[in-house]
C-alpha cells in the first residue's frame, strides 16, 4: 500500500504539516512503513489499522511492507 499526501491536502487536518496519520486497509500483521522518496524507515505498525506521527514541509510518500511473521 502507498500512500501520497501533499502539504497543501494534510494542512486541512493538521495545518503545521505534523500529527497523526491513520493508516487503513492494512492486512493483519506487523508492516515496516518507509519514507518512499528517501528510502528511510519510519516505523513499525500492527495492522488492520495503524496510527503514525509524522512530519514533513512539501509532500509525503510511504509505503508499508508486510513483514514475516
């Protein structure tokens, strides 16, 4: 799963580009969440439904990638 959220779409939620984003649709089990662009690990989050704190000035792409159990 990718997801790709502009500054300009998280500011109506959080307007200084940070907080919380859900993440939804995700399978049950552990997935490593990636900055897609910079190839930097974010976290680690337990599926069906996750929560990550995040930050950014311009855009943000991740990916989630299951993990083995």
């Amino acid at each position: 799963m990718t997801v790709r959220l502009s500054a300009e779409e998280l500011r109506r939620w959080v307007p200084e580009r940070w907080g919380t984003v859900e993440l939804r649709g995700l399978g049950p089990g552990r997935f490593r969440v990636v900055d897609y662009v910079n190839a930097r690990e974010l976290s680690v989050v337990e599926g069906p439904t996750a929560r990550l704190l995040v930050s950014f000035s311009e855009h943000l792409l991740i990916e989630a990638v299951a993990l083995e159990p």
